[in-house]
C-alpha cells in the first residue's frame, strides 16, 4: 500500500492517495469496511480530507511468492480461501 499526497491544481489543498494492491476475491463488504478504516486513519493522521483509494486487483496468476505463481502456490491458495469465506 502505498499513499502520496498531491495538488491538483495550483493553490488548492493537498489530497491523500492511496493504492492498495490485492488479490481478487475481497467480498465487497470487507472492502467497504477496509477502505473506512484507512480514510479515517489518514484523516485522523493528516487532517487534510478528501482521500483518495485506489484498489488494485491482481490475479492471482499474474503475482508470484517465494518463486512460485499465486495461482500454483498453496500458501496463496489457501489464504484466497480464508479471504472470500471472511475468514
């Protein structure tokens, strides 16, 4: 996760930005929930509002760990699993 801070437009206050890079598969509540915490953790931090989150999804044959494709990896597979069951 990475956050930047930018100006739009000459004279106007900065805006948090934040990308997320994650899996497939996040049940769309857990998002919602994740991305609550996140701007209010910046907003309690910065006090600038207005934050900005990109959530980008990888499949999971397009990442890699420990020299192996998500999609062959069972430490991968297995926490896919337990992220779309909520667990």
């Amino acid at each position: 996760m990475g956050i930047q801070k930018t100006n739009w437009r000459k004279g106007e206050s900065h805006m948090p930005i934040v990308f997320i890079e994650a899996p497939p598969g996040i049940r769309l509540e857990a998002k919602r929930k994740m991305v609550e915490k996140i701007t209010t953790a910046i907003d309690e931090a910065y006090h600038i509002g207005d934050t900005l989150i990109f959530l980008n999804e990888h499949a999971i044959e397009n990442v890699a760990m420990d020299g192996r494709l998500g999609s062959e990896n069972p430490k991968v597979l297995e926490r896919l699993k337990q992220v779309s069951s909520g667990g």
